[in-house]
C-alpha cells in the first residue's frame, strides 16, 4: 500500500501552484482588471460571473456560489478525489509525489475512519451479492445485468445480523465506525446488530464517488419495503442524490436530468440507455438537491407517478424548486401512466419511447398554473380572482428575470388582466439581490457574512499570510474563550509553522473541517486593495479591539462574581489593573 503523501509536500505544492494558470488551461479565462473571469464550467450561463482571483490564489462563481482553491478546482472539474487531484497538480509542475509510512494524515480528517468502513461494507456486499444465486435471479427478474449491477457496485446483505460487524479483523474503532456510520445499530452499551439484513444493498455515493451511506431493499416480503442509512456525520438525506455521481461519470456533457423516486428507477433507466437519472433518498425533493442539480444541468424534469401521491410529491418539489430557478434553468414534469414507474415503463417501451415522453414533459409554469386552476371556475371573475391570489405568493418566490415575467403574463391572459395590472399586486421577489457594502465595496448578497473584529483578523490572515511575522497576538487573548479565537490563533499559528505565502494553504489545510464554511466565506470578502502598512494596521486595530473586549468581559465577570462572594487577592489585584486599563 503506498504511503501517504506529506503534508509539507503539499504545502510546497500549493505554495508554489499559480490558480490562473491552472483554471486557464482547462476553461479560456479573460482578464479584467486585477481578476480574470469566464462563463462558469459548473453550471450553465451566458454571460460570466466566474471570477478567478490570482491575488487571492481563489475562484468564485457569483451565480452558482462554486468556490475554492487550484486543487478543488481540479477536484471538482476532473471529479477526482484529495490524493489524485494532488497527483494531477504536481504533473502539471513536473514534480514527482513523494510518499511516507505511518499514520500521517494530511486532512486530519476525522471523518475518514466513516468513509472507510462504509467502503469496505460496499465492497463486501457486492463481492456477497456474486455468492447468492437468490439475490442474482432477483436482479435477472427485474430486468438488470450484472454489467449495470457493477457500474453501480450493487451488493446483497446477507441475513444475519452480524454479517458487517462479524468481519474478519475488525478492530474496536471499526465497529465504533460501523455505529457512527450507520451501518449498524446499538440494542445496549455491549450489543450492537448490523443494520441491513437480507436486502439488495445500493451504495450512495457523494460527489467524489465515496460512498457515504446505503439504501436496502428487502429481497422477500417485509417492512420497510426500503431502508435507507439514518442521518449520520457523512450522510444528509436531504442533500445528497442516489445517482449523481454515476450519471456525472457517465455523461461528459450532462443536458438534463431526470429525477426519480426510487434507487430501482435509476438503475432501471441507466440499464436502458438513460444514464443521467438520479434518486431522492425517501424524502421530498428538497431546495437543496435542486440548487445542486441546476448548477450543473440547465434542465431537471421530475418524473412520478401519475396517482394522488406523485401529484402530490410533484407539488412539493415544484415549491421547492421556485426560489432555487432562474434564466436558464428549465425545470419540467413528467407523470406516468396509473400503475407504472420509471423501472416498469422503460422496460416495456425501450429508451427511444420514453426519453420522447421525457421530451414532451410539462413546463413549470403549465404545470402550477393547471395545478392552481383545478376546480376553480375562469369564466366567473371570482375564479379568476381566486386563481391570482393562489398564484401571487408562489410567483414571488421567483427570482426577477424573463422566466417570472413570462410566467406573469401567462396568468395575465388566463384570468384576463394586463400583466402590468397584475405584476403590481404581486410582492417583490424574496431572492430579488441586495447590494451590501464592507468599505464601499460590493459584496455578494448570498456570501455575507457578518463582520467582527475576530473574522476581520481571520480574513486578512487568510488573504494575505505574511501579516503573521509581524504582528503578534496578544498573549492574554490565548486564553479567551471568545468566539472565533481559537481558529484565528490556529491560522496564525499555522502560517508561522509552514511558512504559507499563499491563501491556498489554509483554504486545504481546513478542508473538510468544521471550520471550512467560514473560511470559504472570509475567503471571498472583497478586502479593499490597500499598502501593507494599511493592512497591517487594519490588523493590529483588530487585536486591539479583541483584546479590548476581552478585558470588558473579564471585567464583568469579576464585578458579578464580587456581588455574590468574595474575590481572592488575585482577583482583586486583576480588577484594579482592568479598571486602570
């Protein structure tokens, strides 16, 4: 097994990789001004609002809110994992990866143990699935080959109830793993039982390809018909999608995608040709999984079931769907015949007949205005009122754009009234963008973040690393407990120890840690151009302010203690010095 890749390795790497060059050799990048930008590679649009800062070693997509360093870019526009990304960078500089023994890890990730155990239970189901004729003949009756079985890397659980937590040299954190991760269930502090058991097993993989949980169908008859992986620190029902890694991997220029109800549907219609459907994990489709899906395609079609039940479900999804579309974005639905599914249908008609249903799918709009309308009478002038009131709030969850104005004067012409008369009963769109400022300078609505004087230090660390050597933390602030000191004193720290000269560094030093999101926000704060000493200065003020305030907390604290029992002689001597101060 290779050894792992060290951290001072990729460090140097980061270091010494130039972003500009490495987005501009995969997507033609346009200089203006001090940044370059392009039209986005992750998600369909027009006109560019992918920025790509050299200064800052960072892209950042305005539209689709895609962002991150050279390495994530790699990782995400090749679909490559941490390790391969980092083999592809150094390629790109003639540097060979070296490799050391022991348990280094450059992520510190203490999430890898749970991707680990799940993608050995994986492996260890699809190898059980070719050892149990039954659950073979299950997938033959259902019309599946073992070549589609293995691109999905489909398995069976036996039934037993240790079969996952029963394998051979399983140490005691794997099976802490196997809690954490779901793969098994704790009856008391001493018994634990696995969680699948005779069930054909689907891995769910995330947009990486590792698999982060399973859904389970019961072979025979039994309750629940599926089961899914609960909620774990690895797996969020309502952000991930049963398929979408495969259908990324299969299709290098995705169009459209479908969305399907059940793990069997997408399988099903990848057997037959249509590679690009993906699945919700036994929830409704959520605001989530469709900002994620139209940042890569510009066109999702919902497919159900044509009963109460996908009617219903096709509702939700489409309320979900309003405040996440713009121009663009098409998003259209698909109801089956009484008693079909996706799996049943494209079995019986072939892919030619049902991507031509696919093709004749109904549009948004039709979709909500049919829905809205039934049952209300439009040629009474009480019907047509009533249809307007039902579709006004809905219609204002619609980013302004040609989409909601084209919507408006389609139920302008059903009820009869001008679409400016209507357009002025209908309340501005809550997604309408607002302009705030952090000195005079625009930032994205969507990426605010509220400004203190810790996240203020943070930003200008991250953004420009050599402030560190020359301007110290104040020492009584090491031991504060004030919100957001531990991880400036971490990056702080961090900078000095590796001698980081690039933002990159600590953007993929904090990857995958609980602490990224900030980072990645104080990342994209459009810190005024300005001379070092300026910089600098912005710096020390804020230190002086944080250690300000942490005299006024400590101050307060001693005065409330002083009120309820007597302060020891030290603590008097430190509240006279925090008056004086």
């Amino acid at each position: 097994m290779a050894g792992r890749i060290p951290q001072q390795f990729i460090d140097d790497l980061i270091n010494r990789a130039d972003i500009v060059d490495v987005v501009d050799s995969r997507v033609a990048l346009k200089k203006r001004g001090k940044e370059h930008i392009a039209c986005c590679p992750f998600h369909n649009e027009k006109s560019p609002s992918f920025t790509v800062s050299q200064s800052k070693q960072f892209y950042h997509c305005f539209g689709c809110g895609a962002h991150g360093t050279a390495l994530g870019f790699i990782m995400e526009y090749e679909r490559l994992d941490f390790v391969d990304a980092i083999e592809v960078l150094a390629a790109e500089y003639h540097i060979d990866v070296p490799r050391e023994q022991g348990s280094f890890n450059p992520q510190q990730d203490d999430k890898k143990p749970l991707y680990e155990i799940l993608e050995k239970a994986s492996l260890n189901f699809a190898n059980e699935l070719k050892k149990t004729p039954r659950a073979v003949e299950y997938l033959k009756q259902r019309g599946l080959s073992g070549e589609i079985a293995k691109d999905f890397q489909m398995g069976y659980a036996p039934d037993s109830w240790d079969f996952t937590l029963g394998q051979p040299g399983l140490s005691k954190e794997d099976k802490t793993a196997c809690l954490k991760s779901g793969l098994s269930i704790e009856k008391s502090p001493q018994k634990h039982y696995d969680r699948f058991r005779d069930r054909i097993m689907f891995p769910i993989r995330d947009r990486r390809g590792r698999t982060i949980g399973f859904g389970g169908r019961i072979l025979d008859k039994g309750e629940p018909k599926y089961l899914n992986s609960p909620e774990t620190p690895v797996f969020h029902k309502g952000e991930e999608l049963y398929g979408l890694y495969e259908a990324r991997q299969s299709v290098k220029d995705l169009k459209r995608i479908v969305i399907v109800e059940g793990y069997m549907d997408v399988v099903a219609l990848a057997q037959h040709g249509i590679k690009y459907a993906v699945a919700t994990l036994g929830t409704a489709t959520s605001e989530t999984q469709i900002s994620k899906l139209s940042r890569i395609v510009p066109e999702l079609i919902f497919c159900y079931d044509g009963d109460a039940a996908g009617k219903k479900a096709a509702w939700r999804a489409l309320e979900n769907s309003l405040s996440v579309l713009r121009d663009g974005i098409q998003a259209r639905f698909l109801f089956l015949p009484d008693g079909e599914d996706p799996d049943t249908l494209v079995r019986q008609e072939g892919q030619q007949a049902f991507e031509q249903r696919l093709s004749n799918a109904t549009p948004l709009s039709d979709f909500m205005l049919q829905h809205l309308s039934e049952d209300l009478d439009l040629s009474s002038a009480d019907g047509c009122g009533r249809l307007s009131e039902k579709a006004k709030p809905l219609i204002s969850k619609i980013e302004d754009g040609v989409f909601k104005d084209l919507l408006v004067n389609q139920l302008s012409k059903m009820i009869g009234l001008s679409s400016s008369s209507l357009q002025q009963h209908i309340p501005e769109s809550k997604n309408k963008t607002q302009t705030p400022h952090y000195n005079n300078r625009a930032v994205s609505a969507k990426h605010q973040i509220s400004m203190t004087p810790t996240r203020l230090a943070i930003a200008l660390l991250l953004q420009h690393p050599s402030l560190a050597k020359e301007c110290e933390i104040p020492e009584q602030l090491l031991s504060s407990d004030m919100p957001g000191l531990k991880l400036l004193i971490q990056i702080h720290k961090t900078i000095l120890q590796t001698d980081a000269i690039s933002p990159s560094v600590l953007v993929e030093r904090w990857r995958d840690t609980i602490d990224a999101p900030v980072i990645n926000k104080l990342m994209q704060l459009d810190i005024p151009e300005a001379k070092k000493d300026t910089q600098l200065a912005s710096l020390k003020d804020a230190f002086k302010n944080l250690l300000q305030k942490h005299k006024d907390e400590r101050l307060q604290e001693l005065l409330n203690k002083s009120r309820t029992s007597e302060l020891s002689s030290d603590e008097k001597s430190e509240l006279s010095q925090l008056y004086q101060s």
